[in-house]
C-alpha cells in the first residue's frame, strides 16, 4: 500500500466489528472448521476400496478360511463369473442353501442366511473391491490369460473376513501390466492357492508356458483402462 493510500482512520482497516473476530472464530467458525477437519481426515485415512487391509464387517460371518480352505470349494463354485463375464459375482443365498439346507440348520450364525432363504431377499454383503466407474476392469480376460485370484486377491483361502489385498490402484494395474510373466501359470491353476515361483518358472519353461508368455499383450496405453 502507497503513503498516500494510507486509510484516512484505523477504523477503516480494522471496523468494530472485527473485534468480535475471535468470538466469530472459536464460538461459531470454530467448530465447524474443525469437525470439517476431523471429517476430511476421517474419510481420506479411513480404509477404502484402495487401501490395503480394508475389511468391513460382514452381516454373516461367512469364512473362506473354513469353505475355501479347509473345505477345499473352488472358488467358481461360488463366483460364477469369473471365466466368462466382467464380473466374479458374489454368490446368491441358493449356493450357500445347497448345504445349509442340511448342515448347520438352526445355527444362529445361519440365521440371516435362512431369513433371506425363505423371505426371497438377497444378503447384503459389503463390497470390498472396487474400481471407480472410470477405469475398465474385468476378470475374464485376466482369467483366461492364467492370471491367479491370488495374484490379485491374496491368500483368500486363510481369511477368516475378506480383506483388501492389494491397493488396486493404477500404479498397482500398470505394475503387472509391464511385467505379466511373473503372473501367469497353467489356466488349470487359477484358483490354487500357494502357487510357488518355483512352479511358475517350470511351467514357464513348457511349450504351453512360452506361448502363454508370448501372447499375453496387456494394455499400458490410457484408453486400454479408461474408455
Ligand atoms: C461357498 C461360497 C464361496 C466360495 C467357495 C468362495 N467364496 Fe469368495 N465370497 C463368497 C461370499 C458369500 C462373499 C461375500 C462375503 C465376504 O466378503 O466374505 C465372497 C467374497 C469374496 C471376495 C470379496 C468380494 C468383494 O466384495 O470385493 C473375493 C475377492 C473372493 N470372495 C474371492 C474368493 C476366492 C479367490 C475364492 C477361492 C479361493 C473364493 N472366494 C471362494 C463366497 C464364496
Ligand atoms: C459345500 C457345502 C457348503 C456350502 C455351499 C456353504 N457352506 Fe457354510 N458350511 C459348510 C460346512 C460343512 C460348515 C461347517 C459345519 C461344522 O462346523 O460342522 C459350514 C459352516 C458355515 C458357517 C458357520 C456356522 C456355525 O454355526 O459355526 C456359516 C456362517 C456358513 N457356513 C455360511 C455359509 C454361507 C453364507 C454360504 C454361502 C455363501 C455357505 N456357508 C455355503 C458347508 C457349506
Ligand atoms: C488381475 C487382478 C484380478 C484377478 C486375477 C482376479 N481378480 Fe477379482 N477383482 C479384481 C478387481 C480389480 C476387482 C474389483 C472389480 C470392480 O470394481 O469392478 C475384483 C472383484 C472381485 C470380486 C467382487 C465381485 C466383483 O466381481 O466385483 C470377487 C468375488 C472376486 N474379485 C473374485 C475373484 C476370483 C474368485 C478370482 C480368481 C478366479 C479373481 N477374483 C481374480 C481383480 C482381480
Ligand atoms: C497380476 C497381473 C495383473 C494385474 C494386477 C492387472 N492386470 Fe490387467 N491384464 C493382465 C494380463 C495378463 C492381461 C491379459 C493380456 C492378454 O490377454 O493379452 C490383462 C488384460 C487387461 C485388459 C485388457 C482386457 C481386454 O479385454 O482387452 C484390461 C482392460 C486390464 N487388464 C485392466 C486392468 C486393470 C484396470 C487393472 C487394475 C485394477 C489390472 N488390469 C490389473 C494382468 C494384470
Ligand atoms: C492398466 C490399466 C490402466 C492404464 C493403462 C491406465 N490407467 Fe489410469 N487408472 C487406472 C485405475 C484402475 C485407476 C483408478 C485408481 C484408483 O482408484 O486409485 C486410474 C486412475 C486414473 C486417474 C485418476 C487419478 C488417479 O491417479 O487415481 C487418471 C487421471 C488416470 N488414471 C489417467 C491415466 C492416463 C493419462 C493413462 C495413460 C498414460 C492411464 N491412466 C492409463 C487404470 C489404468
């Protein structure tokens, strides 16, 4: 600000009213400012679809660990889409009826799945993976090129509860995308769990293994993902 510019009175950089600022401030704007805060922080730190570790409480405590795992059901058995469609699916209240209608019949842990069975309404489980509606993602190309679950899901068959794996991020995609040789196996092997590197570089050494190698061809370029 020049010399003469210089405000004829005090009052006319600092008018009266300003003298309530710090009232204004800690009594109204205060808080607001704050819990606003503590909001953003909340939402950007909380676990989401591409934070690593995100679990959210399911409304039946469903395990993989015990039918994945100790089981042994193929992971197809229940998501149905994997091979074939863009999506895996989650499987409806009639798969886990196909034994629950026998096993476990009055366990209480059971009871939303009877619940949905006999009153025709899907369980509601919460998603854990998501891509945003921007970025292109499907499972049967990945499947079809012998791309295991685990690769991108982690050990599903020692969950207890789902939780999120791997950051799905675009880094993430890109990764694995420069570099799918050290993702593949036998398409008869997808939904192993525990597939070592040393059974991937044997079959990366067969003649099925070198053509997988070579026809593989995942898009790096922007509009691949985002269409
Ligand atoms: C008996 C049926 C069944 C089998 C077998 C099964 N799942 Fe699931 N899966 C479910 C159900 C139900 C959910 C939803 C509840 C949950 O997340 O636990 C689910 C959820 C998931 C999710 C998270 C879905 C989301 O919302 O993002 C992944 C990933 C998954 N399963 C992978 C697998 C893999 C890999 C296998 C094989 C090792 C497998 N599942 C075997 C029933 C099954
Ligand atoms: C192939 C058969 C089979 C299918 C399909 C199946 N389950 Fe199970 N489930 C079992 C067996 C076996 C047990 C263990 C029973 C035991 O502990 O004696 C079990 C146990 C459970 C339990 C624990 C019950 C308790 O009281 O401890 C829950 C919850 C459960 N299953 C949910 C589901 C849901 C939800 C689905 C569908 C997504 C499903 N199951 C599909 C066979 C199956
Ligand atoms: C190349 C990585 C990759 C592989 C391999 C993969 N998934 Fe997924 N999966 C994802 C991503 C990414 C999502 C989120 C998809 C979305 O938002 O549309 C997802 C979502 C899911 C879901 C939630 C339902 C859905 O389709 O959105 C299930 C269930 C699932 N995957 C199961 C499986 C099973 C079972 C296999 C192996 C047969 C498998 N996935 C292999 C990356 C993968
Ligand atoms: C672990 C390795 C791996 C990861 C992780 C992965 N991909 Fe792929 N992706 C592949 C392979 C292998 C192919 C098959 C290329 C082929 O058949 O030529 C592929 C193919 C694709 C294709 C082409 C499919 C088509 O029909 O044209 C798209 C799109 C794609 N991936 C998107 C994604 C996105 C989005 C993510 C992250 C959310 C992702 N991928 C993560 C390995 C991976
Ligand atoms: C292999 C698949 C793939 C390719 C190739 C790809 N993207 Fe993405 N991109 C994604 C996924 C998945 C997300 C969502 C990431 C998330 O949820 O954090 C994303 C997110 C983005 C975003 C949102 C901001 C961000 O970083 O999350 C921008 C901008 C973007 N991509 C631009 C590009 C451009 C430009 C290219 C080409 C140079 C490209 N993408 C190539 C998969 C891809």
């Amino acid at each position: 600000m020049s010399e003469k510019e210089t405000p004829p009175n005090e009052n006319w950089v600092f008018p009266k009213w300003h003298n309530k600022i710090p009232l204004i401030f800690f009594g109204v704007i205060g808080p607001v400012v704050t819990i606003t805060a503590i909001a953003g922080v909340w939402y950007y730190f909380s676990p989401k679809f591409t934070d690593v570790g995100y679990t959210p409480e399911q409304p039946v405590p469903y395990s993989h660990r015990l039918h994945a795992g100790e089981l042994g059901l193929d992971c197809r058995y229940c998501h149905t889409g994997v091979e074939k469609a863009s999506s895996a699916r989650v499987p409806p209240t009639q798969t886990c009826m196909n034994c629950h209608s026998q096993i476990k019949t009055d366990s209480p842990k059971l009871r939303l799945v009877r619940e949905s069975w006999i009153e025709n309404k899907p369980i509601e489980w919460v998603k854990i993976h998501k891509t945003p509606d921007y970025a292109y993602f499907e499972h049967s190309a990945h499947i079809q090129a012998g791309v295991g679950c685990e690769s991108c899901h982690g050990r599903i068959d020692q969950m207890v509860e789902v939780g999120l794996a791997e950051p799905l991020n675009m880094g993430w995609c890109l990764d694995c995308h420069r570099e799918p040789e050290n993702h593949l196996r036998p398409k008869s092997e997808v939904t192993t769990m525990g597939y070592t590197d040393a059974q991937r570089t044997e079959f990366l050494a067969t003649a099925e293994g070198k053509a997988a190698k070579e026809s593989v061809n995942p898009p790096q370029h922007c509009s691949g993902c985002h269409r």
